[in-house]
C-alpha cells in the first residue's frame, strides 16, 4: 500500500518523540493549579471586603467577583481534564509504538528473512518454495514455523499500529472537545467581534454545539459490510457521533446508492473549488464555494433537512475557531437554498449559482490581511467580495469557541 504525505507510516511512527508532550503535560498540570490557588485566594479578598466596602457598589463587586472566581475555577478544571486526556493519549502511544518497535526487531533478527512494511505488515523476502527447499528434509515443517511466526509478529505489529493511527485521530479531537468546557462568559470575552453590526450577528448566531459523543471512524463494522457487497470499498474517516447517524440513517432510508454518492460529493465540492478559487482553499473565497456547492448538491439529491442535519454535525468536531465555524455554517445554509430552490439544475448550473454568490458579496470568508499583506490583529469574517483571495486565510491554532446555538 503507498501511503500519502498525511498518512501514518511505521517509519514516521518510530520516528516520534514523545518527550515533548510530556512536557506539556507537565507544564498544564503547574498551570492549573496556579490559577486554581489564585482564583480562590482573590475570591476569598473579595468576599471579606463587606466589613469595609458596605454598599449597593461593594455588593456589586463581590457579585462579580464569585462570578469571576466561578470563570476561573472552571477554567482551571478545563486545563487539568485536558492534561489528563493528553497524559492518556501519550501513555497510548507510547505502549503501542514500544510494542511495534519490539517487534519489529524480531521480525528483522528471524532466521525467516522477514521485514515489517510501512502500513503496519509482516513479509517474507523468501517465497514459501524458497524455504521449502532450504530446508529439504523438513521443508514443510519450515514453512509452517515461518507461517506461524510470520502471522504471530504481524497480529502484533499490525493492531499496535491501528491503536496508534486511532489514537493520533481520535485522540486529538476527545482532547480538544475539553475547551468547548469553558464557561459562556469566558467564551464570549475572548472573541472579537467585527464592527459590521451583520457580520457581528453572524459570528455570533452560526454556531453549534459540541458533538455530544466521541468521534469515531466510519464507515466500519456492518455499514462497511453493506457497501463492500455493493462494491463500494471506501476508506473509513474520522466522524462526529451525529454525522455517522446522519449517514446510517441515510443508508437505511436512501440505500446504498445514496450513501455512495453522498461520500463522493466532498471531492467533487473540493475539485470545483480548486478550478474556480485556487489561491482560497483555506477559509477564503475558495472554501466557502466548495461549502456552498457542497450543500447545494447534497440539499437537491438528499433533501434540505438532511443536508442541514449532516452539514452541521460536520462542524461538531470540538476546537473550531469561531470565525470558521461561522463561515462554514452560514455558507452551508446558502448552498442549501441554492440546491432546495433549483431541484432540476444541472451540476454545471448549482455551480454557476454558487460562484455568482461569491462575487455578489453574499458568502462570508475569513479575512487575515490587509491590502498592503500587513497582518491583522484578528483574523475575522467579512463578505466574499470585500476582499482578494490573497487577504484571506485560515485562523492560527485551536480556536475558543462561542456557545452554540445551530
């Protein structure tokens, strides 16, 4: 199997060190425990204040502070399960990688000639023939002791390094799903607003909630049975809990045909965004065609109610920025009308329809620069036609999300 640039590989695996979370661990674990002291020592100054600031003022403050101090614990609470699902993440891999490591010099010091391949397998550079007359008289003996050995170190080697792919996917997204935790207030304190008082209405009503489930790779299990009997071989992605019930849902109401369609129209969003906006594929004009066109397609095929239903639990996955959450929800809803209200056009037609949003200034991008490429203190969304593709951009890192309300 030939792995892609973003595919895990035994070597890249091997490869890693892991020190350095350790060290993250470490440092969240001081981190919380210091605001913890400090938040509870102010609030404790602030609540025995009444005995020299009695009045509507001081009372007022004192209000505030229990909320502060409330903001702050919460926060320290977010930053100590975040430690804690990161010092589990690490234990996980560092197990599994050890197990991989092991075994793979027993498989490369055999008598067998065995090598491990980088998708996680067992071979043999001799053929069974080969081994079967080195050791004449007892070929058949030697080749089923280079069997056994061969199938032992690849069970292990091979469910080692699916641990390790499942924990570099799942892992980060269960870990990230701790800051959607964080209380209402501290969220809506760490976000800038646009000063376009619609744009600011939009960053603040497109938002969704967190998945409520853990996320998990589909299609595997019994959906993958069904397709692989239709001859439909798809490679099982990362999903929220709430889009693989949009998705089974849509396998037991459409059938098979439609889940195989469903699954191939990201790529051909994706495509259609390249052609038309290759300089934005990152939160600009180019990503919000691929979600406008994306929506529209699967709103005329499936259904705007189902479209809605898996579009937004797409964005369910926990540590969006609040900018991109919005751009992506908003977007989504006006390809949806687009594909609702033009149940008859051709493909070639929704994306015209879709383009034609872009220019008049009705989708919404993020917008990282200025003109000049001077950066801007926050990235932050603004109307499609306002900017160039070369003024947008994705926002850096993780993002603190505002409630949801999608």
């Amino acid at each position: 199997m030939m792995a892609d640039d973003n595919s895990l590989t035994i070597s890249k695996v091997l490869g890693w060190d892991l020190r350095y979370l350790g060290q993250v661990v470490d440092m969240m674990n001081e981190t919380y425990k210091f605001i913890e002291t400090e938040a509870t020592a102010a609030g404790n100054a602030i609540e025995q204040s009444s005995d020299y600031f009695d009045s509507s003022a001081g009372d007022a403050a004192r209000r505030r502070g229990q909320d502060d101090r409330s903001d702050t614990v919460q926060t320290s609470d977010v930053i100590e399960q975040m430690a804690s699902k990161l010092s589990s993440l690490v234990s996980t891999l560092e197990t599994n990688i050890s197990t991989i490591r092991t075994r793979k010099a027993e498989a490369e010091e055999s008598r067998w000639d065995l090598f491990v391949t980088e998708d996680g397998h067992v071979k043999s550079r001799t053929s069974n023939a080969e081994t079967y007359r080195d050791h004449i008289p007892f070929g058949d003996v030697a080749v089923v002791a280079k069997e056994i050995v061969t199938r032992r170190l690849d069970n292990f080697i091979s469910a080692a390094f699916t641990l390790v792919q499942r924990a570099d996917q799942e892992g980060a997204e269960i870990y990230i799903k701790e800051i959607e935790k964080l209380s209402d207030r501290v969220k809506q304190g760490l976000v800038v607003k646009p000063d376009d008082p619609e744009l600011s209405r939009i960053l603040e009503d497109y938002q969704t909630d967190v998945s409520t489930g853990l996320p998990r790779l589909w299609p595997v299990g019994w959906p993958a049975d069904i397709l692989k009997d239709h001859g439909i071989n798809v490679s099982p992605s990362l999903m929220t809990s709430e889009e693989i019930s949009a998705m089974e849902n849509l396998l037991q109401n459409q059938g098979v045909d439609a889940v195989a369609k469903a699954l191939t129209l990201p790529d051909l969003a994706r495509n259609a965004a390249l052609a038309e906006y290759p300089d934005s594929v990152a939160d600009g004009q180019g990503d919000a065609y691929r979600h406008m066109y994306w929506n529209a397609l699967m709103s005329q095929q499936f259904g705007e109610d189902w479209a809605q239903t898996y579009a937004t639990a797409h964005e369910k996955t926990g540590g969006n920025t609040p900018q991109r959450e919005a751009m992506d929800l908003y977007n989504n809803e006006i390809g949806r009308a687009i594909g609702a209200a033009n149940p008859k056009a051709t493909p070639e037609e929704l994306a015209a329809l879709v383009g034609q949003q872009i220019k008049d200034g009705k989708a919404v991008v993020i917008q990282t620069s200025n003109a000049d490429g001077s950066q801007l203190p926050a990235p932050q969304i603004t109307w499609s036609n306002r900017v160039t593709e070369a003024m947008t951009g994705s926002p850096a890192g993780v993002g603190i999300p505002l409630p949801g309300s999608k």
